[in-house]
C-alpha cells in the first residue's frame, strides 16, 4: 500500500514536469509587488538647513526647478507605472499661509516666502498635474519639522528627540495648511481635486496608535489619505507590527519599508542590494537619487533606473505595481488570500479579507503572472465564468490582472494557445481595471483613470463608446482594423484617480 502510494505521487510528478516542460501549460506566479516612495518634492531650495536648526531638505545645493520633475515622470513613462511622490509644500506657499501656524517654519509668525514666489511654481504644479498618470501628488509635510518659537525639533508628525506626540491642534493646523497651500494651485474639490490618498511620515515620525482615539493614522484618514509607509523602526517605542510588515491604523494601511544603499541627499544613486534581499514590497528613495549632477548625464541615469525597474518585471517573484492602490492591493492579497494554483485552475479564497479595506476602499486588482514560451498568449482567462479585468505581455510574461475580490471564494481558470480572445483590454498604462461585463453588443468596464491615457482594447469596431461620468471623459479613439485593436484616449480629472464606466457598443 505505501508502495503504491510512493509510486502515484511519482507519476503525478513525472506527469507534471513533462507536462511543464512540453509547454501546454505554464505554472501561474503569485507574485510580490515591487514600487519605490520619493521622498521631499516640492522643496525650491535644494540646500540642507540641518545643522542650521532647520530643515533637512534635498541635500542638493541648488535651487530646484521644473527640469528636476520632468526625469521622475521619462522614467516612470518608460517603465509603465506611476511613481508615489511625497512632498513638502512649505516652499510653494505663495500667500504665507504657514505664517498663521507657527510650528511649521523656524520663522513661525513671521514667514515669509517672497523669496521663493515665481511664476514657475504654477508651471512645475501644473506640471504634475497634467502629468498623474505617472507621477502620484502625496503628502509628505509641510515645513518637515516641528518648531516651538523657532527651535527646531524632529519631526512635523511626530517627535522623535522625546518619543512622544505632538499637540493634536498642531499636527491638524499642519495638515490645514497643507490643505490651504494645495488650493493656491486649483487642487480643490471644487476644481475636481482630491486631498492626497499616500502619504510617507517626514523623518520616519509616525504616532502608531491604533487602539487609541488619535494617531497619525487618524489624523491622515479624517483628511483622505489611505495607504502610508515609514520606517517602523523607527518609533520602536510605539510597538509598530513590525514582524508582520504592516497593519492598520484608524482607517489608513500602513507598511514599513527599507533604503537599501541610496542616501537621501546623493545625486544619481540606486539600491546597491539585489532584489532577493529586499524585506518590504516598497523601497525608500529621495528626490536626488534620481538627478543627475547636469543635464548632459541625466539621459545615462534614466536609462539606469529604466533598467533597474525592468530587471524587476522580469523577476520570477516581483512584478512592478502599476500605481499605489495596486501595491497595497496586492500586499494586501499576500498576507491575507489563500491562493492555490493548480492545472490551469487557480482556487482563491479571500474570505479572510478584513472588512475595514471595504469601508475605506483600499482594494484593488490581484495581480497573476505566467512565463510564457514566445508565441503563446492568453486565450482564456475567467474568475467565477467571467472575464478577468485585463491582461498584457511584458518581459516575456503574461501580467493578469482580477477584478477586486469581495470576501468570497474564487475559480480562475485560464487557458494558453496562439491567439488572444476576441476581447480583452491590454493593461499597459498606469490606470486601474475594475469590472470587466462582455455581453453581445455591450462591452464595458469601471475603471479609475490617472491624468490622461490610452486605453487599447481587442475588439470589433464599436458603432459608440460612452463614459457615464463627464469628468471621465473620451477624448478620442481610434480603431485599426489590422490587429482589431481599438485605442481609446481617455482623460481623468481628479489626478488621485478618476473613477467611472466605459461602454462600448457594437
């Protein structure tokens, strides 16, 4: 009898390499996420104020300008996905609105920003509006620090030289200003605009405080913000989850991460350590990391980190998340989905799920990858008998990404071949896939659209293509009737992600 037991699960192992290695199915991957935070845009002067008693801010000693965004946004373009950027708004502050918040500048009443006040700033904050597809507006401080009569102590949010919390009535006068700074360039709701959803703690000072009834995370939910990173070993004596990697806090996730060799204040500096090493699926970078010293070798140093990211996508752990909610997402998906992959059949069960990611609307898609011989393509993918979101072919993989999970069991079952269904979206920009309906003169599909962005979908020429929300709006579209591929320009208002259905009608 143990025999015959020994020699079933031997011929169910030889069966399966022959069948792997023959190439009629390839193994799905669950893989990790990978993204990297930049920290401290948004300064105008570059120079650190740190031994100065004040604040550190790039580490660059140069006055900061538009040409210093435009490498953040070429190398994000190039790798498809859309960087988190946190920044630091005292400097862009064209009325002295800080001078009503004393704790925010060393010069408290008396700030004054003239210095500073050109017409570039409305370019470069325009700049980054036009350009959320590939650069995220998160919030990283106001003035970096906290200031008691203009002395200096460690951190806006948290006070690290004593371990202890700031006054509540500063930390929101803080975020006031933040708030009252952001609507001197039109980011206002009543311009469309959202408050930031991400948000990176200055110096690593985070009030973890989660059975309490105020912490950072508190404080950062009231005003919008859902997804945040720090460094927990930082504030040990507040017991951040530091073992599990992360957790929630008054209605924000928050995970820790890591610098793995790239200094805050050096030009031109990648991780050193190789990707095996990494312990959190997002990694610490500054603003000067992706300067160079002059403009002529700026074009070699996108060209590093282009490579850099690729190398990632290429990986049989990690993939690149397109864009913050997809990194917790999938973070998410990791720790708390049970995902069992077997022939062509993958069995999900996400009934573990914790209710709070559905009051706050954290989740997003769950992201598959499978490595496939070239030739090959998807020409099935279903969750529950419908289609998934949206899929495309990078770095020879097939990335596959599923509607967000209620808290349910799932089938997925896919199928590999030389042709593609008839229709499916291709997932090459930074923008979220939600529902997929596929009906015989209906296609459509919810989705959340940063900035502005073509969507390519595989499918007869439709005779109209609809958008149910006018702030999400069709710009143009056009149809190549060669490879059946419809190209949809698409155009989001709110650059924290415009949300709305698209129609297409056949």
């Amino acid at each position: 009898m143990k025999l015959n037991k020994f020699l079933l699960r031997y011929l169910f192992f030889l069966m399966f390499v022959t069948f792997t290695k023959n190439g009629n199915s390839q193994e799905i991957i669950f893989p990790k996420p990978f993204a990297i935070a930049i920290d401290d845009l948004g300064w105008n002067q570059g120079s650190s104020l740190g031994n100065e008693d004040g604040p550190w801010r790039a580490g660059v000693r140069r006055k900061m300008t538009l040409q210093d965004y435009i490498p953040l946004v070429e190398v994000a373009k190039a790798t498809g996905v859309r960087f988190m950027g946190v920044f630091v708004l005292s400097e862009m502050d064209r009325e002295n609105v800080c001078a009503k918040y004393p704790t925010i500048t060393k010069q408290g009443n008396n700030f004054d920003n003239s210095q500073n006040v050109i017409p570039e700033q409305i370019e470069i904050m325009n700049y980054i509006k036009d350009n959320a597809a590939y650069l995220e507006f998160g919030i990283h401080g106001v003035g970096h620090e906290h200031f008691d009569n203009g002395v200096r102590t460690r951190a806006e949010w948290y006070d690290l030289q004593n371990n202890k919390t700031w006054p509540e009535q500063d930390s929101r006068d803080h975020l006031k200003c933040f708030s009252e700074i952001m609507s001197q360039y039109g980011f206002t709701k009543e311009e469309g605009q959202s408050f930031p959803e991400s948000f990176v703690p200055c110096a690593y000072g985070y009030y973890w405080n989660p059975e309490g009834d105020y912490s950072t995370g508190k404080l950062m939910s009231e005003a919008g913000v859902k997804y945040v990173n720090t460094l927990f070993e930082e504030v040990p004596e507040c017991n951040p989850p530091i073992e599990s990697g992360g957790g929630f806090d008054n209605g924000v996730l928050v995970i820790n991460r890591y610098n793995y060799g790239n200094e805050w204040f050096q030009l031109s500096t990648l991780p050193i350590k190789p990707l095996q090493e990494y312990k959190t699926d997002i990694i610490e970078t500054h603003w000067p990391n992706l300067l160079a010293q002059d403009d002529f070798l700026q074009n070699d140093l996108n060209t590093e980190w282009i490579n850099y990211f690729k190398e990632i996508q290429k990986s049989e752990t990690h993939y690149l998340a397109k864009n913050t909610e997809q990194l917790y997402s999938q973070w998410l998906y990791k720790k708390y989905t049970d995902v069992r992959i077997m022939k062509n059949v993958v069995q999900i069960d996400n009934t573990s799920m914790p209710q709070i990611v559905y009051d706050k609307k954290m989740l997003g898609n769950l992201v598959l990858k499978i490595k496939l011989d070239e030739g090959k393509h998807i020409s099935k993918a279903e969750l529950n008998g419908k289609p998934a979101s949206a899929y495309f072919e990078e770095a020879g993989y097939i990335f596959i990404y599923l509607p967000p999970l209620k808290k349910e069991e799932y089938t997925f079952v896919y199928e590999t071949g030389n042709k593609t269904p008839d229709r499916y979206i291709n997932n090459s920009g930074t923008y979220n896939i939600y529902e997929v309906q596929d009906e015989t003169n209906r296609f459509s599909f919810s989705m959340e659209m940063y900035g502005t962005q073509n969507v390519r979908i595989r499918c007869r020429n439709p005779l109209k293509i609809e958008s149910d929300n006018p702030n999400l709006k069709i710009i143009s579209h056009s149809y190549d009737e060669k490879s059946e591929i419809l190209t949809i320009e698409i155009y989001g208002r709110d650059m924290q992600g415009e949300n709305g259905t698209i129609s297409l009608f056949f």
